[in-house]
C-alpha cells in the first residue's frame, strides 16, 4: 500500500504521466546515485543533514564561480560595445562627408556617439593637409596622415598604411588612450604591446597597448562619396583623318578627375589645342609651300603629345597619350575647265594646272593629253603649245586630259574652239575696152580658202569654190558699175571687198574699194563710202537722192556752170561721217587735188550750205 501512496502522491512538476526512467532524463541525473535515489519510487525517506550540507557547499562553489566571472564578462561586453560605437561613429563621419562633401571637425556634429562604453571620449583624428574638414574631399588625391601598424614597442618594420582620411580611438579599458598623432604618423601596436604611451595628453602612463581603433582611406572615402577616378583621357591614340589645307576638328575626351580640367600640348601644322575644352580644331597646313591640298607624299600624318590636368589637391593629376592624325591630300583634280581659242595657222600657247595629290615640285607622272587639235601638243607639265594647221576644221571640240600623281588619277574633259582670223578680200580691175574690165581677186586671210559670190554677176565674175585668188572678166558694161565681192570661209565667217568700174573712162579700177577714176575726168563719179548713211545733193536746182554705198555719174558737159549749182560729195574713205560743200572758187572745170579728191569748180556758183552728216 504504501508504493501505491508514493505512485498516487509523488510527482514531478511539469511531468503529468510519471514514469521511473525519467529521472536519468532529468538534470540532476548527473549528480550522485544518492540525490537521485531520493526521488526514485519507494524511497520513504527524506533528506539527512549531510546530504543537505553537501548541497549548500556545491551551491556556494557556483555562486563563487559565477561571482568571479563577472568582471571579465564585463569588460568583454563593454569592449564589444566600444567597437560598435568605433564603428557607428566611423560610418556617421563617412555620412556627414557623403552629404557635405568634406569632413566634420567632430564625431557628435556628425551624428554619432563621442564617448566609447567605459564613458571616455573617443580620441577623432582627420586629415588637416590638405585639411579634410574645408576642402572638397573629391578634390584631394592624397593626404599626410598616416596609419602604421606596429610589430613591437620600436616599431621597427611597421605596416603603413598612407593617404588615410580619418581614424578613431578608444582608450578602451584601462580609460588611457596611447595612441596619437605624431605629425601625420599614427602607430597602433600589436595588444598586448608592453609601455606605449604616445598620447600624454590625457595621462602620462606607458602599460600594455589595448586601445580599439578604426580608420578609413581617402581612397575608399572618395569611392563611398562616389567621387570622380584618376583622370584619364578617353580617345584614341590615333584620331580622325584630316585633310590637306582643309578645316579640321576634333575633341579630346577624358574621363575622372576634379574639375575643371585644362589640356595643353602643341599639335603646330595649322592646328591648335584649345587648353579649356580640348578641342583641336584649324586648317591643315604641313606642306607650307602651298595652300591648295598638296602634299610631298601620298599620306602623311601629324604626331604630337597632348596632356589633360584636373584641380586635385595637393597635386594635380594628369594623363598624357601620344596622338597621331592621319593626314591625305585633297584629291587630286583638273583645275583648269576652259581653254582660250586656238587660230588655225597662229602660234598657241597655254598651261593647263592640277591641285591635291602629291606634289614634289611637279607631278609624276603628270599630264597626258588626248584629242588635241593638229598641230599642237601637250607635255607632262600641263603645257599645251604649237600652231594649229590648216587641217583643223572650226567649231568646237573636247580635249580629255589626264593627271597622274603615282598615288591616284583624275581625268577632265575640256572645250578649246579652233577659229580662223576674219576673212578678207582684195579686188583690181583693168579696162579692156568695149565696156568690159579684167578682174583679179585675192582672199586676203594669207592661207584660207573661201568660197566668192559676185554681185552683180557678170561675165565670168560669177561665183567659186574653196580659192584664195583668180581672175574674171565682167560682160559688157553700158553704166558704171560698183563690182562686189562676198567671201565666206570654212569657219562661216563673211566679209566683202568692191571696186568702181567706170564705163566711159581709160584708167583702171582701184582694188578693195578704192575704186574710181583716173586724173581726168569727163564724167564726175561721186561716192558715197559710206554704207550705213544716204545723203541729198541739188543739181540744177532738183533735188536727188543719194543711196547709202552707191556712185552718182554726173555728165559734166550738161552742167551750165554759169547757172547750175552744185552740191558736192567731199570724199572721207572709210568713215562714217562725210562732208557735203559748195565750191565757188574760179579755175579749171575740174582737177584732182593731192588726196585724189575730185573738186568742181562751178563760174558764178552761188553759195551753199555748209554741213556736216
């Protein structure tokens, strides 16, 4: 009965369905035999006093135990605790430099915690060359703060650690911060590292180093800021190809650094780089002596340095690259497109010209020609020379003509007219009798054949063909006559020449239109030279019409020179003007003075007007 009293009243806490094998499961199934018989199922007895002292004795061993463990624990945590505020504080200054583009002067200005867990100020040291806290930090390529990593005390081979922007310091558990600034070197040494004191400034106490630190670069301070890389110029080495005496531009690129930025460097050739954009812009011009495309070899080029620099402090950063430019003549071409009339059986003389290409003083191979008129030719050097013969036919035609380099060819056709002088003609005329005359003629161009037509036509003076002389004889004449010759070349070029075939007189007719009679005459001819004027004279009191270019046969015996008067012709050959006079002057009949210029004299003349048309 009674182990069914314990079954019935005995139980664990938290344990509804008892069951002997779990007391092994239990805590204390690790104690001794003795405790864990106490509870086991039919133990009647309870606890004996020295069963009760043991376990006093073992509990005050584990509160002795964990007493002795607090103070470590502590300082551990408080360690832990000053490393994370290190750190808050180090990501709260690289914030504040992220927004304002510099560095605070203080860890609580910049948000974060200025004391460390054991209640001392953490110890904030920046940059100050170039000083951080004023100058944009994506400026700054380098600072002259320092961090170096100490192996011992001596610090004889020290990790250095340069360009550093900032670093934090916790004089951790023994409140002695011993570590500090030393005109831009700061040393942390190794935990542990017996008698370092370098910051007197809160205690003079030289112990074993166990200060916390953490300290950023400016390198990676530049890259959380998301500042600008070193700079470097982005183009090509080899740029565009530009031409000959041709406008060129182009401009450099580059990429990183802190603006602004200036580029110098001499390109020279006709171009310039311009120190604030970097453009490199003008017009090419490496072969000075001339400025129309040409260059001394097929293709050149144009090499220079170049260098862009930014505003970094306290150094300036730059990158330099070599450029080269390609550079090609213009192309090469024909500037010559039209030639000057060229005259059969005249001396011509002209020089065709080229620009682009290349050019050593002259091309080479040169000019070459084709379709030149006979009796000219051409050389390499452009010249076109000779005396085009009488082959040529006249109009125009097309020359093609070539130009080589020994790089590249071009070809122009160009127009030259082949032209002939101005026809003329010459005529003389010889009285034969019975009112018939012999008539030479000459085309007076001094090589041409032409093609005549007589007017009027009479006897053999009718028409020919393709002559540059001949003879004729006229038909029987009962008038005077005006004898015409029209002459018309190859070239469709007329001109006319005449002679005054006097029937009544015994002289011989002048050539080319001289015309008229001999030194006496019985008939007066009188001559109006001029084609493009008619005139009036008055005879015997009736007026007459005188036609432009025609001869008027006054028949003197008829003439009452005591009565009639006259208005008389004053001959001016070849001019567009003449003069008309009365003659009132007493002597012979009629005479020819020193210009065989025919004069009446008229007994008794009354006076006429005098004027000119």
């Amino acid at each position: 009965m009674a182990n069914t009293s314990f079954h019935s009243h005995t139980h664990i806490r938290g344990v509804d369905n008892y069951h002997p094998s779990l007391l092994h499961s239990l805590p204390f199934s690790r104690y001794p035999s003795y405790l864990t018989d106490l509870c086991s199922p039919g133990s009647s007895a309870g606890f004996t006093l020295v069963e009760i002292a043991i376990v006093l004795v073992i509990i005050g061993l584990l509160l002795g135990i964990g007493a002795s463990l607090i103070g470590p624990l502590t300082k551990r945590a408080k360690r832990i605790e000053t490393r994370e505020t290190i750190k808050e504080a180090k990501e709260a200054i690289v914030g504040y430099a992220v927004k304002n583009k510099h560095l605070s002067t203080d860890i609580l200005s910049a948000g974060g915690k200025s004391k460390d867990a054991f209640g001392k100020d953490l110890l904030y040291i920046y940059a100050t060359n170039p000083d951080l806290s004023t100058q944009d930090i994506c400026s700054v390529v380098s600072t002259n703060l320092q961090v170096q990593k100490c192996p011992d005390a001596s610090c004889s081979s020290p990790q250095t650690s340069s360009n550093v922007a900032f670093i934090i310091i916790s004089g951790s558990e023994n409140y002695n911060i011993q570590t500090a600034n030393q005109g831009g070197t700061v040393r942390v040494y190794e935990p542990g590292t017996a008698g370092i004191d370098n910051y007197t400034t809160d205690m003079n106490r030289p112990e074993g180093y166990d200060d916390q630190y953490a300290f950023v670069s400016l390198d990676e301070l530049r890259q959380q800021m998301g500042c600008p890389q070193q700079i470097k110029i982005t183009s090509p080495a080899t740029l565009p190809v530009a031409t000959e005496d041709e406008y060129y531009s182009y401009n450099l690129e580059f990429a990183g650094g802190y603006p602004p930025v200036s580029w110098s460097g001499t390109i020279g050739n006709g171009l310039n780089l311009d120190s604030s954009s970097g453009l490199i812009s003008g017009v090419v011009n490496k072969d000075t002596a001339s400025s129309t495309g040409e260059l001394t070899s097929c293709n050149d080029s144009i090499s220079a340095t170049v260098t862009v620099q930014d505003s970094s402090v306290p150094t300036a950063r730059s990158d330099s690259i070599s450029i080269t430019i390609p550079l090609q003549p213009q192309p090469l071409r024909i500037v010559t497109s039209s030639l000057p009339d060229a005259y059969i059986g005249s001396s011509y003389s002209v020089t065709v010209s080229g620009q682009g290409g290349k050019f050593n003083g002259s091309y080479n191979p040169g000019f070459s020609f084709s379709g030149l008129p006979s009796g000219l030719t051409g050389n390499a050097s452009g010249s076109i020379s000779g005396t085009p013969d009488s082959t040529n036919s006249c109009g125009d035609r097309n020359i093609t003509v070539t130009l080589q380099d020994g790089c590249s060819s071009t070809q122009r056709v160009i127009p030259i007219r082949i032209d002939k002088p101005r026809v003329g003609c010459s005529l003389s005329a010889s009285y034969v009798g019975g009112g018939k005359f012999n008539i030479t003629y000459t085309v007076t161009n001094g090589f041409s054949l032409a093609d005549g037509q007589f007017s009027p036509s009479t006897g053999t003076c009718q028409s020919f063909t393709d002559r540059d002389s001949g003879t004729c004889q006229t038909a029987a004449l009962t008038s005077d006559t005006n004898l015409i010759l029209t002459v018309t070349d190859s070239c469709g070029y007329v001109n006319t020449c005449e002679v005054q075939l006097s029937v009544g007189g015994t002289g011989s007719g002048g050539g080319g239109g001289s015309g008229g009679g001999g030194n006496n005459c019985s008939i007066l001819k009188i001559i109006n030279n001029d084609r493009n004027h008619s005139a009036r004279i008055t005879l015997s009191g009736a007026c007459i019409n005188w036609p432009k270019g025609n001869t008027l046969s006054i028949d003197l015996d008829s003439v009452n020179p005591n009565t009639d008067r006259l208005l008389l012709y004053y001959r001016v050959w070849k001019c567009l003007s003449f003069r008309l006079r009365c003659q009132n002057t007493i002597g012979n009949l009629l005479k020819v003075d020193s210009n065989n210029n025919c004069q009446i004299q008229l007994y008794n003349a009354s006076i006429c007007d005098y004027r000119d048309y």
